[in-house]
C-alpha cells in the first residue's frame, strides 16, 4: 500500500493535489518536490527558512519538513490556507 498525502486549499475547500510519497525519496523537502510538480507554494527565500511564506498546517515550514518526516508524522493531509 503507498504513502498519499493530499494537499487542500483551505480557502477553495478543495483537494487540489493528491501525491504518492512512495514515489519519491524521503529525504526531499516538501516544498521541493511541490515546486517539481510545478504546484504554486509560496516561498521567496529558496528554502531557507527564512520568509516563512511556505507554512501549511498552520505551522510547518515545507522547507523543513522532509517526506520522511511527514510520514513518521502520520500526515496524511496538507492544508494551504491561501489557496
């Protein structure tokens, strides 16, 4: 059985992405892998933390949280406020 985690928009109230985390290496940060699927997550600091522009979940940073971090979690969902 895969790993899916299922990014939300909070203020649309829909799921807009929907990701097999098995597919890709669990050492990738969040929000590397949503700018590779080319999804639009705020950041202007290039992953370094800094902007905190990238929060989801009200307070994780998809910088700094990596796609084995998010499954040891327990994770399954996502939510983006602004979209």
């Amino acid at each position: 059985m895969s790993y899916r985690l299922d990014i939300l928009g909070e203020a649309s109230g829909r799921t807009l992405l929907q990701i097999d985390l098995d597919s890709y290496s669990p050492q990738k940060d969040l929000l590397s892998l949503l700018q590779e699927l080319k999804f639009p997550i705020a950041s202007s600091c290039e992953g370094e933390g800094i902007c905190k522009k990238c929060v989801v979940n009200g307070n994780l940073l998809t910088c700094q949280v990596s796609l084995e971090l998010i499954k040891s979690m327990g994770l399954d969902r996502i939510k983006i406020s602004y979209l």
